[in-house]
C-alpha cells in the first residue's frame, strides 16, 4: 500500500511541481537511501535487475532512489535532470504475472537512469514494458503479485501511467493529482496500448459505452484492501485546500496523515485507527504493512531540491534534505530485515515501536512542534544556497541537517518511555513477533 502526490505549478506558491510519495511496505522491510553516480558503458552490456536483464544503455544519469533493501530497483526516486517517478501496486480483473520478469521497481529505475524528461521517462517504460512484461514475487515475507501505476513528473509536467500486463494507459495531469492502490484513470487518457481494447471487452465494455477505465480494469474484490480510494481522496483534499498556495510543507502534513478520525487532541493509539492511513501504521495480522519511508520533491526552472526521511513513520521522522550534486551524507551501514542500531532505518524504528508500545498520541503531540520547527529552519538554510551558495556551501547545509536530525531523533528516543501498554493483547504480540524476528530484543535495545 502507497500514496503518491503531485502538484503541477498552476497550483503552488512558488510555481514550482511539488511531487511526494509514502512506499508502504511490511514491518521489518527495511528501507534505504542511495545516490548511484551516472556511469557509462560497452555497448553489449547486459544489466540484471531483479528477476531478468535487459540490455545495458551506453550512458545512465545520477540517481537518488530509495528502496526496500532486497530490491534492485526502487519505490520512488529522482534523477539529475529533475525527473522524479512514484510506483503503486494496483490490481486488475485478470491475475498478475507470478512468472520473472521486470518488477514495477526495476521499470521506475530504468527510466530515471535512463531519461532526461517525464515525457521521456514515461516511453521508456511503456517500451521495456512491452518488450520483457512485467512480473514475479514483490513481497518480503509473504509472495505478492501486481501490476503498477506509476507518477511520473519533471520541472514542467506530469503523467500517471496505469499497466496492466503489457498492456498500459496514460493521463496527463494537472493541478492536484494523487494515486494509490487502485487503478484510477477513467475517460482521460490521452494514450492507450493497442491491445488494451481487447482486455477492456473481456471485461465487459462494448463499442459505444462510456470508456471507464479504471472501473473496468480494477478488481472490484480488491477494492476495499487498504482503503485505496479513501486514501487518495484524503491526500487530494489536503493538497486541494491549499491550491494556489501550496509548498513542501503541505505535502510533509499530507505524507503525515492518520485520517479524519485522528485529531490534534486525540488520545487514539494507531491500533485504533479504523482503515489504512496515508501515514501507515501496522496493525495487527489484518494490517501487516506500515510506511516504510518518504520522499518530497520540489522541481524549480532551475534546482531541484529533494526531502527523504530514510525511516518509517513520516509523522515521528524529519525530513532531510537533497541535491544530487553534493554528497549525500554518512548514516550507517545498509540495513536489512535484521535490527542493526548503526543504520539510520533501524536505529529510529526504535523510537517508532516505543511509540507504539505507549502513549503514541501524547508523544506525537509532544515532539509535533519542534519536528516542525527544525523542518522550517532546514527549508531555509537550504533556499539560502539555491540561488547563489557553492558545491562547498551545498554540501556544508546537507550534511549539517542530516546530522541535526539524527541527534534530534536519537534525543526524543532517549526520553521515551513505554509505559501504557496497547488496549490489544494481539496487536502487542503481533509487534512482539515481528521484533523477534528481526532479532531484536525491543526490551534490550
């Protein structure tokens, strides 16, 4: 389960394309964030990803990607030409592939290594799409099979590209434009496959009929696994209450969200929340998944500026900043499904599960301000250098507001306690297992 959001510049104060996205993965599926320089090749070199290779290109761009640590390619991610994509898993009538081949991950690397332009991005998809399919296992602990929807943005435009096997359609968007993990393109595509036809009469459209896409394709028996569409009018009604006005700001609270039944004030704990949130939160076994990590983008005519939390929980993290053109800053070893305190992923997913185990509201509420404070104050040191700062000056600032949110962090994990026990004995047990697991004796770390 994901959310991914894109605001277009006829709707932000600045004119700028604001771009986020929330990659929902299990509970000890460990995230990290990686720069990968751009690199060139022999011609006839064959890269693998995932399951299968593909022909290598002579030349690939930069890259910033953040990725469940076992995947070759990534959850969302941007390139050095200012072209950033988003992935959802959705689910169609007729049954993903389970046999190899690419992954929806390995298509949204492939194309910001490979593109200069979303309209580029969104091509270089649809042709590895057609030519070598997509398929194969995309869950950690238990095997999982989809299609996927993917947003795909740069300085200037943006599109939602829906697959379905080799099949695909393609809307551009603009304004507020927001997806999750349901087919969500109806009469607007500007582009289909020539065999979506044939797919659409197997599932009951007829020469003349109004053309819904998405009601057509999705699998109305999915429909209600996480709350898709709650979800993404959720994120769209945040960011459309501040249309013409919008900022980075808007889509970290968007990002953030428990829903409507969380408010400010509330004493609810996450085991209480009735459905899936923007802001996932595991549950027990009926809600395996939690946001696992975050990514804000601002494209500008002439910077883009990148904001990852590298941890789980966008609500009890910080978002730091990124350019691709300075080194992105130390934070431990890669992580895997094994708790290692040295990375940053796991060394905050402490303080996440203490939350948990406590009064998660009151220390939300208690650490609200200051998280936002320090965002605020990251937000400007970082416009400081857009305009005129050095590499040196770049580099100083990054490194500087990785290090602060990190030690605020480890502070606000020090000071907390987990004293008020889950009203549910099995949503405990469930975490308690999930630790054990890990091999992490939550009581010890």
């Amino acid at each position: 389960m994901c959310d991914t959001i894109v605001a277009t510049p006829d709707v932000t104060a600045e004119h700028h394309v604001l771009f986020g996205k929330n990659s929902d993965r299990q509970r000890n599926e460990a995230q990290t964030v990686e720069f990968f320089p751009r690199a060139q090749f022999l011609a006839g070199t064959s890269l693998h990803c995932q399951y299968i290779a593909v022909p290598q290109v002579r030349r690939t761009r930069a890259v910033l990607l953040c990725r469940p640590f076992w995947i070759w390619g990534a959850e969302m991610g941007a390139n050095e030409r200012g072209v950033v994509i988003g992935n959802e898993a959705v689910h169609a009538r007729t049954p993903a592939q389970e046999e190899p081949a690419l992954t929806g991950n390995d298509l949204l690397r492939l194309a910001l290594e490979r593109a200069d332009t979303a309209a580029e991005a969104v091509d270089i998809i649809i042709a590895l799409l057609e030519e070598h399919g997509q398929g194969g296992n995309c869950g950690h602990l238990t095997p999982n099979y989809y299609n996927n929807a993917f947003m795909v943005a740069d300085r200037i435009e943006a599109f939602v590209l829906e697959t379905l096997g080799r099949e695909w359609l393609l809307e551009r968007v603009s304004g507020v434009r927001t997806i999750s993990n349901r087919y969500s393109i109806g009469e607007e595509a500007i582009r289909t496959s020539q065999g979506l036809a044939d797919i659409l009469r197997d599932c009951g459209w007829s020469d003349g009929s109004s053309r819904n896409y998405a009601e057509l394709i999705a699998d109305p028996h999915r429909e209600h696994i996480g709350f898709a569409s709650a979800r993404r009018e959720r994120a769209a009604a945040h960011l459309r209450s501040r249309a013409g006005a919008l900022c980075v700001t808007d889509v970290m609270a968007a990002l953030r969200d428990h829903g409507p039944a969380f408010q400010p004030d509330s004493a609810r704990h996450p085991s209480e929340f009735p459905t899936c949130t923007v802001c996932m939160h595991a549950g027990a076994d009926e809600r395996p998944g939690q946001t696992a990590g975050a990514m804000i983008s601002e494209l500008g005519s002439a910077f883009a500026l990148h904001w990852v939390t590298g941890t789980a929980a966008p609500c009890l993290s910080i978002f730091k900043p990124v350019f691709l053109d300075v080194p992105l800053p130390a934070h431990g070893p890669l992580p895997t499904d094994r708790f290692d305190s040295r990375t940053l992923w796991w060394r905050h997913e402490r303080l996440h599960r203490r939350a948990l185990m406590g009064d998660f509201a009151a220390f939300l509420r208690e650490i609200t301000s200051e998280r936002d404070v320090l965002e605020l104050d990251f937000q400007n040191r970082v416009r400081s250098v857009l305009a005129g700062g050095s590499v040196d000056d770049r580099a100083q600032i990054i490194a500087d507001c990785w290090s602060e949110a990190m030690k605020t962090e480890d502070r606000w994990y020090a000071h907390l306690k987990a004293s008020i026990p889950p009203q549910s004995e099995e949503y405990a047990a469930t975490w308690s297992r999930m630790n054990r697991i890990a091999g992490w004796d939550s009581a010890l770390a």
